[in-house]
C-alpha cells in the first residue's frame, strides 16, 4: 500500500470539488492539495449540467426575491441561513467564473444575459447556451491547472475514509489502473462526490453518480439529512433518461399529452396564458410539473412508446434561428438519442431521477459533525434546496459552498494536529482487506442482479408518489438485498488491474446503504411536502409535526435509525406554496 | 501487487488501414508530380535559353509516347492536387466575416475551384491565340 | 411480440496481468433500434462477462469518456447505434494510437499532459476585480473562439491523427485547439506566452493537414482549422523575431 502524506484531500473532481481545490489553493498556497476522483475531472458529471446557474443581476431583482424563491421552492424545509449566504454569493461566483473565461451567453451589448427558469420570479439564471455544466467544469478544470499545489490524482476511486481519535484522518484510495492502494494521510477531506440518482433505473445521471461519499460518510457515523426527497426532473427521454433541460422551458417551450393539450393547469399551475409567465405553467417546480406527470399516465393521456410513455415538450415555436442559438445541445440530443427534429416535431420526454436534494449533514461553513470533513455540492444537506431544489441553483450551489469548503478546510488543515500516522496506516491495511476481499471470493451473486431489484424496488415504492405499503415493501426489499448483498457478491473479473467490476461492486455497497435511508426516510416522514408526496393519505404538509429536517444515522446490521431536528428559519415563516394564477406576460431576454 | 503494462499498437501500414488516409497519401503523392512537371518546363526553358535547336529537341522528347504518358498521369495529379489544395485553404485561414456573416469554408473551397477554372481557361484561350 | 434479434459484438481484449497478446473475442447480443454500442458493451459487462473493461459515463457524449473505435472508425460509443451495422459483426476496440491499459481502456496520461502544457486558463488582457463585474464580451467576440471552446477532451482526433501516432511529441489536435481557444478569446492577453509552443515542431508546425481529425470530431470543434490558421501566424512571428528580436528572449 502506498502512503501519500498530504494536507488536504478533495474527494470529487466536479465543480465542488475544483472549486474546492482552487480556493484551498488561494487560501493558502503552501497546503498540499491532493484532489482524488474516479474519473478526470472532465468527465465529472457536472459536465452534463445544461440549462444555468442562479446570480441576481437585474435591476428589478433582489437577494431577497431569490430567497423568496428557493425558500418557497424548497417548501420552508430550508435552512434560511444557509439559503441567505447562499443568495448573497451567487453573482460573485458567476462572475468569477466569467473571470476565469467561462463563455456566459451575452446580451447584444456584451453584458451577460440571463433567463427564467422554474419557480423563480425574476431572469436570474446565467447560461453558457445550453451547456452551462460542460463549460463551467472546463473553465474550472482548466483553471486549476494554474496552481502547482494542486496535485490530481486522476481515476483512483475513494472507498474510505480514515477517522482516528473522532477526526477525520485521511482517506483510502484504489488507483483504478493498477489496483494498488493509496493511502492519503490528510487534516482535512472535502466530499465532493455528487448524488446518488443511480439507485432508480430511470434518471438522467451518469454511470458515477452512485453516492459514494454519502455512503462512507454514513459508515462512519455521519449523518445523512433529508434524503426522502429526490427530484424527479420532469423532461428527460424516455428508457435512456437522457436530459432535456429545462432551458427549454425557460425559453418558451410548452408541455403537452396525447391531446395536444397544455395539461399542467389542470394541476393548480394554470391559466395557461399569456404565455410565458414567471412560476405557472412550464415555469412550475419540478417536482409539481412531475406530479403532473404522474397523473396524467395514470389517467391514460400520455403517449404511449416503446421505451415508456411520454408527453410532449413542443418548441417548434420557437423558430430554428433560436433553437440554434440557445438550444444546440438538446438539437443534438433530440435528433441523436429520440430521432426527433424539435425545429419539426415536439420532443418526447417523461420524468427521470435527477437531483439529490438531501446529502451529508453540514452547516452553512460546510462543516459535517465529524472534525476535519467537510462536505459540497450534491453530496452535501448544507440546507438550501429543502424539499425540493429549484434548477439553477445546483451548479450555483456547487461553486457558493466548494468555495466555503476549500476556504474552512484549509484554515482547518494549516491549524490541527498532525496526524497520527501508525494508527492511521493500521486502518488502511484492515479497510483494504475489507475491499479485497471482494475479489477473492468463490459463491455469490452478480452484481446487476443486485442492482437491478434495488433499482426496481426503488422505481416501485419510493417513486413519485408513495404509498404506506410501497415504502415498507422497499424497505424490506432493501434490507434483503443488504443482507444479500454481505453474504457475497461474485465476480467475473478477479484482476486486480483495472477491474472496474469490482468498482461497482463497491458501489453497489454505498448505493445499498443511501437506498434504505432514502426509504426508511420517507416512510417515517407522513406528510407531504415538495418532492415526498402520498398517493393516498397524507396529502398535505403539516408544519406542526414536519417542519424539519429527517437525520438518519447508520443502524449497524439493521436499519437506519431516524431522528429529526429543526429546520432554521430567519425571515421567511411557512406559508402556502403556489404557483400559477394570473399574471402578465414575461418578456423573454 | 499488479503494475501496469500498457500494450502499444504498430504504426505499420497505417495508412492502409482506413479509405481517408489512403486519399490522403494519394495528395501527398500528387506533390510529387507538381515537382516533376515544373522540372520538366524548367527544363524547356533552359532549352529556350540555348536556342532554337535545343527547344526543338525538348519539343521532339515530349512527344514520346512515354512523355505523353507521363503529362496525363501529371495531370490527372496536379488537378487532385489543385482540387485539394482549395479543399484546404479556408483552414489556413482565419474564419473570414463580410458584415456579420460568416463566409463559410464550403464558399471559401467554391471560389478557389472557380478562381482555378478561369484561369486555366484563360491560360488555353491564350496558348491556342498564341500558336495559332 | 417481435423475436428477439441478435448482433454480433466483436471486442479487442487485452489483460496487463497475464500480458498475452491481445485477442478478440466475440459475444451474441440481444438489441432494440434503439440500443447504443454502448449499451451493448453494457450488456455483455452485466450479463454475460464482467471482465469487459471500457470507460462511460453520461451517456449523451458531452463527458467525452466512452470514444472507441467501431469497425476501425473513432467514435462515441454512446451515440453509435448497433442498428446500423446489423445484421453484420460489429468490431469494437480501443481508440488507436494510445498505448491500451486494458481490453478498451487507453492510458490517456500523454494527452492530459499535452493540455496542461497549452497555459489553458485566461491569462487577463486587463486586471478586473470581481466587483467590477464581467468583462464586456459581444456576441461576435463570443464568435471568435467559441467553437473551439466546445470539445469535451474525447480524444476521438487524436485517434485520428496519424502525425501523432507516428510522433508522440506532437500536441495533437484538441491540445492545440483548445490552445487556440484561449488565444481568441479577447479576454485573454497570453498569446506571447503561448507562441513558443505554436511554433515549435511539435506545436502547429506537425501538423500536415490529414484532416481527419476534423472529420471525427463530435462536436464539430474542427481543431483542423484551429491549428492551420496559426502556421501564418506562426510563420509571422519567427520571421519578426528574427527582424526584431527581442532582449533577453
């Protein structure tokens, strides 16, 4: 096994986890920075991010307005300090990543321009195209080539963390291409390793995003927060669950059946004119227009295809000069994956499994209950999404609080006691065994066989709508899978070089583990409140007994054990969350 | 514990394996008849330098049949050569704007081919009005 | 209910522990229309034979991970269908002209290396804090360079380009694009900085216009065009360096 001593470790080589590193390196150039991800850094699931990122910049928009919107988009489950922070700093991160030559579309004059997108009042969402995601991380990845004490350890795959003494005392790597061990004696670590959408079948994720931080995190007695309330993103293709983004909308585009009918004011989110207009109709939050969905199948209106059924997203009126200009990326995903032409023809689209909005327990510095990790981005529960997360305020959230995080963990790393490196190396070697012990063994299952019943158990009982009964058949699903799972899971591949089956038979174990908080999450939580909807009770939110925030710790061979603490609210009381009604017009910029 | 050991793959015969790059050693090749052929009118006009005689004798040897032989396969070269030449061009240079429009590589690609054709009509016209 | 169709997936193998030869081993795989090369590799991984080894992750070629070469063409193996080459054998193997790590996986070190040697970040014309703002960029100047802001690193060009398969010293196609990307961008002032690169032997100057690069690229970033319209840049500045030299150069 090979030690490396360094001083910080950034787990995640996305937007949070550059982020990180280039503001410990700013922090403070003489740290060592050692920055471990899966995958190099590009191919970090960022990149597929598309329709843009929050920062108020007009003149008739305020911190305030877009507080408002994230609060209420979040169903008051938000940590209003947090959300405060958050607002005040996502223009300054917009413009410094402008700085460091991200291509924000502009405005004729030069200025950037900025767009709607739903549940929020005001144009405040910054875009590069419709490729915010890709050109954000490239502008991030490449600007961190500029700091020296940022060294990359491209495609080793973290499987564990070092805690020693109750801090965190460094982390457990695989070099993929070898197999070797690394172990990173480190301060501080900083989780940036994304969400965990991959536990559905249909999502719009890519194959990495399996929750690994999540799941360490929770093996070592971190707390993970508010996971019951997964976004459904409700334009995504069906059977790939590739995304459509929701730029479509913000630009004008409308969602019909198999009528030709705009259904979503049929859900509390009309009129349906004029159109478009701020918050109604296509400009809902997503987990209602997803709701929408849902029932709209169930009453036989959707178009029926092979791959699933579908409504359609029409942009034809749009005109192919716009289409070109704001939209090329879902032109080339539309005619590539779905056949379709959406200067001709509508798109079909249905909901996917998008967006994590619980994660890893931390307070607005980032700071998890365990000294010295910190966590950021989709990995994280900082407070801001609530219930449910307004889009644009994901790649926001990812470069607001991977700064924070860069910053505390640095002034953490330049402080704390060094560590202990005997006690920490001991660990290493029993962690590993743990790991190798996978590819060693004679009998067991595959592991897509155990991935597939998770992901149906999921798709079934924690789905859009939930019921008393799908939650605990998916509860007791997941534990007999856990218990599958520990008895052993046989490979195919026994090298250890570049063996990426047993990687994702490690993942596998994170994705199990997340799973069953998700469900024993949302069965305890009986009420409905943004994402986390009952089908048949429970209908409505009832801030007496839920207005806060579901914390679930690891149950050891059983399962998690959930307790609740109080959401922090500051100016912003619980009030009716609505949408649609009258309106003017919006003025599309 | 395992080290790596990454396999290399020839280069040999690389140019064969895929139709592109064959044409694009077919081009390279083309060169080589555009070298030959201004060896040849060099040649002619050291000829022309040292009288009369001399040109003759170069006139006389291009009409072996080995010569003739010689000028169509050059030519048949020189004009892929010319052909690709304009096929290039609009990549050695900046991307041209007339008024906020883009002039396009295929337009760029156009006016060459089209440049090539009248001039090599008007080379005719005046070879034919000078031997006449 | 339709009949199952099937398709043959042949695929290059190569283990660096047991460090045989490479072979090629073929596999029967049950399609749909709509299914990628992707997803048969993925089918074959969770069903058939967990040994395959191959890089993916979006799955909608904006990561840049899944490039192979399919029937000896680079491709994005994410939005190249098996329906187009049913009912023949498709043959599926690791991006040329990259040392293999195993079965399709390249070691892409070389290339990351050659894009860290480009300076690819803004090098600032003019200082700006953040207070101040964005810097002012029209949509022309937007123009400029935005096309060679689109690759997403898939290395498909670099498969492509026989300069560097024959010559691992060449900065290659996207290096060099992105090299010009940062060039063209009016908020960058580093050009100086970038020059000595361009104009060595293994900046513009080796590259001889095979083209196929541009051919290949998915995002139409036509690194071809990026690198060719420097060599008169290139040439320029050598011939003014030499007029002019400058002191302590």
């Amino acid at each position: 096994m090979q030690i490396i001593d360094t001083d910080i470790v950034v787990v995640g080589g996305g937007g949070a986890g550059l982020r990180a590193a280039i503001a410990a390196a700013e922090r403070d150039p003489a740290l060592k920075i050692s920055l471990v991800s899966k995958v190099v850094p590009m191919r970090s699931h960022t990149v597929a991010a598309e329709g843009g990122s929050a920062g108020v910049v007009r003149e008739d928009d305020s911190l305030d307005h877009h507080f408002d919107d994230t609060v209420s988009g979040g169903d008051w489950l938000c940590d209003q300090d947090a959300v405060e922070y958050f607002v005040a700093h996502c223009t300054e991160e917009m413009t410094q990543l402008e700085h460091w030559g991200c291509p924000w579309s502009r405005k004729a004059d030069g200025h950037v321009n900025v767009r709607f997108f739903g549940g929020m009042k005001v144009q405040r969402t910054w875009f590069a195209a419709d490729k915010s995601g890709f050109h954000m991380l490239h502008t991030l990845f490449q600007t961190s080539i500029k700091y020296p004490s940022i060294h990359r350890y491209d495609e080793f795959f973290c499987a564990d963390l070092i805690v020693e003494e109750a801090r965190v005392q460094g982390v457990l790597a695989i070099e993929i291409a070898t197999g070797e061990f690394f172990l990173f004696r480190a301060k501080a670590v900083v989780l940036c390793t994304g969400g965990a959408g991959r536990i559905y079948r249909q999502n719009t994720n890519a194959g990495i995003v399996t929750g690994d931080g999540m799941g360490i995190a929770l093996r070592h007695g971190v707390p993970l927060r508010d996971m019951e309330f997964i976004q459904w993103h409700p334009t995504a293709l069906a059977g790939t669950g590739v995304l459509i983004t929701e730029g479509c909308r913000g630009e004008g585009g409308i969602l019909v059946n198999k009528d030709g009918y705009r259904y979503l004011q049929d859900y509390g989110l009309g009129p349906p004119d004029p159109w478009p207009r701020v918050k109604a109709m296509e400009l809902g939050p997503r987990d209602r227009l997803s709701q929408a969905f849902w029932h709209e199948e169930r009453k036989g209106r959707t178009v029926h295809t092979p791959l699933g059924n579908v409504v359609h997203l029409d942009l034809r009126h749009l005109g192919a000069a716009k289409l070109h200009e704001r939209l090329p990326l879902i032109m080339e995903v539309a005619r590539t994956f779905a056949g379709v032409d959406p200067v001709t023809a509508p798109i079909p689209v249905r909901p996917a499994v998008h967006y994590t909005m619980g994660g890893i327990l931390c307070n607005v510095r980032t700071e998890t209950p365990l000294p010295g990790l910190y966590a950021a981005g989709e990995c994280s529960s900082v407070g801001i999404h609530g219930a449910n997360r307004l889009g644009s305020n994901s790649l926001a959230e990812i470069v607001v609080f991977g700064k924070v995080a860069g910053d505390h963990a640095a002034r953490y790393a330049r402080d704390a006691r060094p560590v202990d490196g005997d006690a920490v190396r001991r660990q290493g070697e029993s962690a590993k065994a743990a790991l190798v012990a996978h590819l060693r063994r004679e009998h067991g299952e595959r592991v897509s066989a155990i991935r597939n019943e998770m992901m149906d158990a999921m798709e079934q009982g924690v789905g859009i709508f939930r019921t008393a009964g799908g939650m605990q058949a998916a509860c007791d699903t997941l534990a007999r899978l856990r218990d599958r799972y520990r008895r052993g899971v046989k490979l195919d591949d026994r090298n250890e070089a570049f063996n990426t089956e047993w990687l994702t038979a490690i993942e596998l174990g994170f994705m199990l583990e997340v799973a069953e908080v998700i469900a024993h999450s949302a069965r305890l939580r009986t009420e409905s409140r943004g994402a986390h909807t009952w089908l048949d009770q429970f209908q409505a939110r009832d801030d007496e007994a839920f207005l806060k925030h579901t914390v679930a710790l690891r149950g050891g061979d059983g399962p998690p054990r959930i307790h609740y603490e109080p959401v922090t609210i500051t100016k912003s009381p619980p009030k009716a969350r609505v949408y649609g009604g009258e309106g003017k017009k919006a003025v599309l910029t | 514990m395992a080290t790596r050991k990454p396999y290399i793959r020839s280069m040999d015969g690389w140019w064969r394996r895929d139709p592109f790059f064959v044409r694009y050693m077919i081009r390279e090749a083309s060169s080589f008849f555009v070298a030959a052929y201004a060896l040849v009118l060099l040649w002619g006009l050291w000829a022309l330098e040292r009288g009369h005689n001399a040109y003759d004798a170069w006139l006389e040897a291009l009409r072996h049949p080995l010569m003739v032989l010689f000028h169509l396969v050059a030519l048949a070269f020189v004009s892929y050569h010319a052909y690709t030449w304009w096929k290039v061009a609009p990549k050695t240079m900046p991307t041209v704007r007339l008024g906020g429009r883009e002039i396009s590589q295929a337009q760029i690609s156009a006016g060459g081919w089209a440049a090539w054709a009248v001039a090599s009509v008007a080379v005719l016209v005046l070879v034919g009005w000078g031997t006449r | 209910m339709a009949e199952t169709k099937f398709i043959e997936i042949e695929v290059f193998r190569y283990n660096p522990e047991t460090g045989l030869e490479p072979r090629f081993q073929t596999y029967k795989v049950p399609f749909t229309d709509d299914m990628s090369v992707l997803q048969g590799l993925q089918y074959i991984k969770d069903e058939l034979d967990g040994s395959l080894t191959f890089r993916w992750s979006c799955r909608m070629a904006i990561c840049g991970s899944c490039g192979k070469m399919v029937n000896g063409i680079p491709h994005l193996s994410c939005k190249t269908f098996l329906r187009d080459y049913y009912p023949n054998k498709v043959r599926v193997e690791p991006l040329t002209h990259f040392p293999v790590e195993r079965d399709l996986c390249i070691d892409q070190s070389d290339f990351l290396r050659k894009l860290e040697s480009v300076k690819p970040y803004v090098i600032p014309r003019e200082e700006r804090s953040l207070a101040q703002g964005e810097y002012v960029q029209t949509p022309a100047q937007m123009q400029e360079y935005y096309q060679y802001s689109q690759c997403i690193n898939c290395l498909l060009c670099y498969a492509a380009c026989p300069q560097y398969g024959l010559n691992k010293s060449f900065t290659g196609p996207a290096a060099l694009a992105l090299l010009h990307r940062y060039n063209a961008d009016s908020r960058d002032g580093g050009r100086e900085q970038r020059m000595e690169l361009v104009n060595a032997e293994e900046g513009v100057w080796g590259c001889t216009y095979v083209g196929y690069c541009s051919q290949v690229c998915p995002k139409q970033v036509d690194p071809a065009h990026a690198i060719n319209q420097n060599k008169s840049a290139s040439a320029l500045d050598y011939f003014m360096r030499f007029v002019m030299p400058r002191g302590g150069e």
